[in-house]
C-alpha cells in the first residue's frame, strides 16, 4: 500500500495498483524506495482525494470504457449511453462545485480515465442548453448587464 497525505493533512491508505493509476504518484513511485513514504498531494483536500481514490479503487476492478469524444450533433452527449452504470452514479453524486475541483484533482494528479470522466459529465451538461440556461443552472451572474 501507499500512503496519500491530502493539502489539508489527511492521510489514505491506498492499494499501490489504484495508486498508480496517477501518473503524479507513478512518477514518485517509480524510485522503489519511495514506496515506503507518505506521498503529499499539495493541491488536492481531502474529500476530493477520498472520491478520487474511491474513483481508482472501482476502475481497478472495472475499467471505464473509453469515452469518445462528443463533437457532432448525431452523437448523444448523454453519459449513461458513454459509460458504465457505477461511472453514472459517481457523477450523478458529484456536486457542480466538486464537479469542478474533481477535474482539477484528476488533472493535477494526471488520471486520465477520471479527466475524461468529468469533461464528460461537463460537455454533457453544457450540450444544448442556451447561455441563459447554463447562467441559470450555475447561478451565474450575467456580467453583460
């Protein structure tokens, strides 16, 4: 196992296979003789690594099928046809707001599998919506008024 200490000092006990799923804690690891030392993970909190280790622990045992990318309007930019059930569910009890700090701990972290992910739910809930209707469900102020 691997020990990931979070900005605010948390630390996780983390199976090395869900570990290395991060490039950031492949690259530390791969001088052995780190594997015994705590990883800090600066820029990444608590409750965000918790979801981020729950994302790589699940993708260990069921790996995400590659998601591709939605740019045409024939393909549906709905994730439940884009992946598999327990992804869908992951997303769906993830917040905007950690919605937003999940993608950048998956970026910081170099998870590519969780990147997409999140672009994803992100692209999903931007395509076909008007400008008002994204301000409204972002609570975004319209700045040009």
């Amino acid at each position: 196992e691997i020990v990931l200490t979070s900005n605010d000092g948390t630390t996780f006990q983390v199976d090395i296979a869900a570990a290395t799923l991060s490039g950031f804690v492949r690259e530390i690891v791969s001088d052995e003789s780190n594997i015994s030392e705590e990883i800090p993970v600066p820029n990444v909190n608590a409750a965000d690594l918790a979801r981020v280790i729950e994302f790589c622990n699940h993708y260990v045992e069921e790996k995400m099928t590659p998601i591709e990318k939605v740019r045409d309007s024939q393909k549906s930019a709905d994730l439940k046809e884009l992946v598999q059930p327990w992804y869908m569910d992951f997303m769906e009890r993830t917040n905007n707001e950690t919605l937003c700090s999940l993608t950048i701990a998956a970026n910081f972290l170099h998870i590519q599998p969780l990147l997409d992910l999140c672009c994803a739910r992100i692209a999903s809930f931007i395509k076909g919506r008007s400008p008002e209707e994204l301000r409204e469900n972002l609570d975004a102020l319209d700045q040009f008024t």
